[in-house]
C-alpha cells in the first residue's frame, strides 16, 4: 500500500512539470510568432478583436470561457475525489490520510495552474487590445503629419503669393482669391501697395480700396458703445458708405447678433446713417426682416430672438414704422406656443414705450391676447409670470424700459426718415452688395462722395492745414502740460485712504485695555489736516453701536479734548450734527450718544454754550430730541448734582445759551419748559422759571401802565399843541371879525351919505 501510495504521488508530479513544462513551451512558441510576425499577427488579431466588441460579444464569450473552465474544474474535482474514495476504502486509516493530504496539495497545484493560465490569457487579451489601439493612434498621427504637409505646402504658396504683389505686379491672381480678398495683408503693407498702383482705375486697385473699406468698418462698427457713438459717427461717414451699404448692413446684423445687449447702440447708429443714406436703412430693415422670417420657419429661437429685438429698437428710433410691429406681434400670437409667447412678451417690454403713445389702440389689443392666453392656460407656467409681469410693466407705464436712452437720442423726429415695410411683402436682400465687383466709373463715383461728405461734415482741409502750421505750439503745449501733470499731486478721489484710516481708528479703539492706552495709540497715528475730525466720529459711532454705555469711551473723548482744542471744536460739531439728525437714531444710540455728551459737560471738556442750539419748546422738539435732552441732564444731575447743575445753569453769563432750554419770550413755551422738567424729574431747576411766570402779570400790567403812561404823556403834548392853535386861531377869527366890521361900518357911512345928498 505505501509502494503504490508513493508511486501515484510520483505520477502526479511527474504530470504537473509536464503541464508546467508544455505551458511555458507554448508561451515561448507564442511569444517568438509575435516577435516573427510582429505587425501582421497584430493586425489580424486587432480586427478580429474589433470584430467582437463591434458586435458586443467579445466580453460575453470571455465571461462564458471562464464560467466553462470553472464549470469542468468542478466536476474534475468530484471526479476524482469519487474515485480516490472508491480505490481507498480497504486502506488503513492513517495511509488514507497521507494520501488525503497529497490529494489536497495536486488539488491547490492544480488549481493555481488553471488560475494562471486564464491570467495569462486575460493578460494577453490586453496586451493585444493596447497594441491595436497603439497601431490606432500612429495611423492617426501619420494622417495628422500628411495633413500638417500639405497645410505648410500651402503656407508655402500662400507665402509666395504677396511676393508676386511686392514685385510690382499686384494684379497677379487677385480675381481668384475668393470674396473674402484672400491673403492677410497688413494695413500699412495694403497703403503702401495702393500708393505704388499708378493706375486708379484699375480693378486691382479697386480691390484693394474695397479690402480697406471692409475692415475700416467692420472696426468701426465694432467698437461702438454708448459714449463713443459720438465720435465714431464722424469715422463713418468718412467711409464711403454708398459703395459699401451691403458691408454696413451686414457688420451691424453681425455684431447684433454677437451682442444683444448693444442692440440700441447700433440702432441709434443706424438711425444717424438713415438720415443721409436712405437706402441704408432700408437695405438693413428689408435684410433684418428676411432673417426673421427664415428664423421663424426654421424654428431657431436665438436667430429669432436676435432680429425681433433689432427690429424693435429700429420702431423705437422711428427707422422703421410702427405698422411692422404690431403685425409682428399678431403672427408670434396668433397660434401661441411657449417660446412664440416669450419672444412677443419681449418685444412688447423693449417697444411697448412707445406703442403706447404712437398706437395705443393696438397696443391694448395685443395686451387683449395675452389676456385671452392666460385665461386658456395652454402655455406654460413659466411663459404665465413672464405675462403678468409684461402686465406689471404696462401698469407701470413701461417704467426702467424707456423707448430711446437720452445718451443715445442723438436726431430729432423732424429730421428721421420713417420706412413702412409689411411682413407680406417680398422683399430682396440684394446679397450682390456684399461682394466685391469692379466699378468703370469708380474715380468718379469716389469724387462724388468726398463732395457729399464734405457737405455732411464741412470741410476738414482749411482744419488740416491750420493744425499742420500749429503743431510747434501744440508740441510746446503739451510738453508743458507733461510738466505740469509731473508736479501736480494725485489726489484719491476714491476714499481708499480715508476707508483705511476709520478701519485704523476703530480697531485700535477695540483693541485697547483702557482709555490711556487707546489714547496713546491713537496718538501716534499720522492724520493729514482735516482729518482730525474722521477721529471724533468713529470715536462716537463706537460708543453708540455698543449695546449699554461704557465710560471708557467719555473718558477717551475727554482726553482729546483736553489735549487739544480742535478735538474739542470738532466734538462741539459733532454735537450740534447729531442733534439735528436724532430722529434717525435707535433707542439705544440716542441713549448711549447722549451719555457720551453728558459725561463731556459733565467734565468741562466741552464747553456749555453748545445748549443754546437745543430749544425746549412744543414745536422744536420732536419725541427723539425730548429723550436726548431728558437723558442729557438726568446724566448731568446725577455726575453735578442738582445743586451744582443749577448753579450753572443760572449762570448770569450764560443766560444767553440757556434762554433757548428756558424761553420767557411766550407763557405757553415757558409752561411747556416748567412742566417738561418736572415730569422727568428736575423740575427744581425751574424755580426761577416758575418765579417770572408768577410775575409775569404784574410785570405786564407794568409793561402795559408804561406803555399808557408813555402815549398819556405824548396825548398831553398833543393837547398843549391843539390850544396853542386854537388860541392863535382864535385871535386871528378876532381880527377878521374885526376888521369885516369895520368894513361894514364904512359901507354904512358911505351909504347915508349918499342918502343926505340926494335929498340936498
């Protein structure tokens, strides 16, 4: 039994290197045929590879592969351990165990081998799966090198090509160089070139003036905004904008297009061409109504969006009639989808200004159809807000969307030329004008616009010249002013340094232990002149963020104060400043600020005539300035004393600054005084008010007695005057009487004379 147990342990090892042996054979054969073949092994085994992940079976047969190895393994192991037990069962115990033990170790051998050669093969699937996709990848860089070639051949001819223009014969191969004009050349290589053609009128030359016409507006166009519109305008109507209306039109759709948000800007440019060259405006407004309509067949929303938006601000400068607008509103309305709502819903926000005041009939019948949208509810919630705030904007009469900014209302309605244009018509964009084509009359064309802008922008040249003979002065001017900017100061008009120095000033305030050390640090910072009083606020806007009042701070401010006088004039500022802006304190500032004032006072830190600018009175008060001043002397009887406050406060050289807290110039403001300190608990600093308002009868009726005594003793007066005059018109009555009665006496005599002699 032990012979034939070791025999078979014999045999099986004598299998295992056999199998070991024959596997690393079968590598080494499979290893030299990659190394033999190389490429074309690796290329059959890539497509056949490729084949299966095409057809998505190359993971499902691996998979299956190994389910079936797993699946034999298996059944060899019950296969053999059936037999093993079958042979054994007349051994003895402990053979059966040794050979139990040799089964186990052929069995893990075994196994291990199997494991490592699927390894193996997965190992190599990989292997030919990365070297197919490394064969990929220099397929592809040798296409890329190719094309990388044939890119720098055509450098290469490119490159020679300016040549043939550099060598005098500029008309070379410009017929073929496509609309665009071909090759780069650059500006003043171009001007160079166009100076050297002798000939004009040639098409070469023609050509090279519509390459420079192109890019000098595409610039132009380009670099307009709302504060340049101005200056750039001057610019354009340089260009020749006659020959080059197709170049115009298509920048500005472009660059409107790039940027929605310029849409007014390049209307309002539009708008200033449209009053000189009609025809530009009507190109443009016929192109920007095909865009539109090519948009809405093709359902392109941003198109769309882009040309609705163009049009709108054309309605808004008066370029294009208002008749379009609402036509265009009708078609996106009359079968309303969600993005067809949002577009009218848009329009409507950017041109409803002035719909409402040239149509508002029409205007308040599209408002209808979104009302009616609404109310069927077909469209979506979103494209729902977006109409009731198209409603919220109309009720509040389109405000924040005005038709024409004021920077950019730059002609006058009498002067604008309106284009009616229907949605019906048939309209020609006129592409031909985008493209280059020689002019037989092109001198004389180019003499009519210098004409023409010399009509629009006055002439320049008398301008030139006077420049050219002043260019010594202006080069001697701005030497001078060079000077003049090296010596002046820069100042910061951005309040960076003054934002640094209150940050400064309040972290040291916060900062500091006690009053001494935030003293002697705030000490040592460097203010300017002026800035001292900066110190005084933050010290005070400090102490009334602070939620109950602190001490620490009266005693910082009475430590400035005491140094310096112009901490204290500032304090007095600051005290007149906050009492005139208390009503916009809180409860607890007023509170904290008005013991910061009373601890000053207090301390005779700041002087006393700064209470003349408080008025204790029904109608200067108000219900904020009461609880600062009601606070303000509870501090300042509580750090004084009663006593002491009244004796100050009677003061006969301060009367003048109380008067305002005490008047006596009306009883009901004296009442108002006498009864507003006693119900804040000081009301024995009015005795003397409470005295004069006792008085104050008497010292009327004493004002009163002088005042008839005074008019008695100017009535007597008057009455001595009257006696005098009536004596001495008495006596001059007496006179005349006299004197008409010896007149009468006379008569009388004469009379009886006559009598005697006519009886005689």
């Amino acid at each position: 039994m032990k012979s034939s147990g070791r025999e078979r342990v014999g045999r099986l090892e004598d299998k295992g290197r056999r199998h070991t042996d024959s596997r690393s054979s079968k590598a080494d054969a499979e290893g030299g045929g990659l190394n033999e073949n190389g490429h074309r092994q690796r290329q059959t085994e890539s497509r056949r590879d490729k084949d299966r992940d095409r057809d998505g079976r190359f993971h499902e047969d691996s998979d299956v592969d190994v389910g079936r190895e797993k699946k034999n393994y298996r059944n060899s192991e019950s296969k053999s351990h059936r037999n093993s037990d079958s042979n054994d069962r007349g051994r003895p115990k402990l053979e059966k165990e040794r050979d139990g033990r040799d089964d186990d170790r052929h069995n893990r051998m075994h196994r291990s081998e199997r494991e490592n050669d699927y390894n193996d093969q997965n190992h190599r699937r990989r292997e030919e799966w990365r070297d197919d996709h490394r064969h990929g990848r220099e397929k592809s860089r040798k296409e890329i090198d190719e094309k990388e070639g044939d890119g720098k051949r055509l450098k290469d001819l490119k490159s020679q090509k300016p040549s043939t223009l550099q060598d005098g014969n500029p008309n070379g191969d410009t017929e073929n160089l496509g609309r665009s004009g071909g090759v780069y050349i650059p500006p003043f290589k171009l001007a160079q070139m166009m100076k050297e053609v002798e000939d004009k009128s040639s098409v070469e030359y023609q050509r090279m003036t519509w390459d420079a016409l192109r890019k000098s507006i595409n610039g132009l166009v380009n670099k307009v905004n709302a504060t340049n519109i101005k200056n750039i305008i001057p610019e354009l109507f340089a260009e020749n904008l006659v020959r080059g209306r197709g170049l115009f039109c298509r920048s500005c759709m472009k660059s409107q297009m790039a940027s929605p948000g310029f849409t007014d800007v390049f209307a309002a440019l539009v708008a200033v061409v449209n009053t000189k060259f009609l025809e530009v405006g009507d190109l443009l407004l016929r192109r920007i109504v095909l865009q539109l309509k090519r948009a809405y067949k093709r359902n392109d929303k941003p198109q769309l969006l882009a040309a609705v938006k163009f049009i709108a601000h054309l309605v808004n400068q008066q370029v294009a009639h208002e008749i379009i607008a609402l036509e265009l509103l009708t078609l996106l309305l009359e079968n309303p989808t969600d993005d067809s709502v949002e577009v009218a819903v848009g329009f409507v926000t950017e041109c409803g200004s002035l719909l409402q005041d040239l149509s508002p009939q029409g205007l308040h019948g599209i408002f209808e159809r979104f009302r009616g949208i609404l109310h069927e509810g077909e469209i979506d919630k979103r494209v729902q807000f977006l109409i009731e705030g198209l409603f919220a904007i109309r009720k509040a009469k389109f405000q924040g969307y005005p038709a024409v900014r004021p920077e950019l209302d730059l002609v006058e309605q009498e002067y604008q030329l309106t284009h009616e244009l229907s949605l019906d018509d048939e309209i020609g964009q006129e592409i031909a004008l985008d493209i280059f084509k020689p002019d037989p009359n092109f001198l004389e064309n180019e003499s009519r616009y210098e004409e023409l802008k010399k009509s629009i922008l006055g002439d320049e040249s008398s301008d030139d010249e006077d420049g050219s003979d002043a260019g010594t002065d202006d080069e001697d001017d701005e030497e001078s002013e060079e000077e003049q900017d090296e010596e002046m100061e820069i100042n910061d008009e951005t309040e960076t340094n003054l934002v640094n120095l209150r940050r400064t000033i309040y972290l040291t305030i916060m900062s500091s232990v006690d009053f001494e050390e935030a003293g002697h640090k705030l000490l040592k910072i460097k203010l300017d002149p002026g800035q001292e009083m900066e110190l005084c606020i933050m010290l005070l806007e400090c102490c009334s963020q602070e939620r109950t009042y602190l001490r620490y701070y009266g005693l910082l401010g009475q430590r400035f104060c005491m140094i310096n006088k112009i901490h204290q004039e500032n304090f007095e500022k600051c005290f007149v400043q906050q009492y005139s802006m208390i009503h916009r304190l809180e409860t607890n500032k007023l509170r904290n600020v008005a013991k910061f004032f009373a601890h000053l006072l207090g301390t005779d830190a700041l002087p006393w005539h700064v209470l003349a600018y408080i008025r204790v009175t029904e109608e200067d008060t108000t219900s904020s300035s009461r609880i600062f001043i009601k606070i303000l002397f509870q501090e300042l009887s509580e750090h004084l004393g009663i006593r002491l406050l009244n004796e100050r406060l009677t003061n006969p050289t301060m009367q003048e600054s109380f008067d305002s807290i005490f008047p006596k110039d009306n009883p009901k403001n004296t009442r108002f005084s006498i009864n507003f300190f006693t119900s804040i608990g000081l009301g024995g600093l009015t005795e003397n008010l409470r005295e004069y308002l006792k008085n104050m009868p008497r010292l009327i009726m004493q004002q009163q007695k002088a005042v008839s005594e005074s008019e008695a003793d100017s009535g007597s007066e008057l009455d001595s005057g009257n006696s005098s005059s009536s004596e001495s018109g008495d006596s001059s009555s007496e006179s005349e009487s006299e004197a008409s009665s010896s007149e009468d006496s006379k008569s009388k005599r004469d009379n009886r004379r006559h009598k005697r002699r006519r009886r005689d």
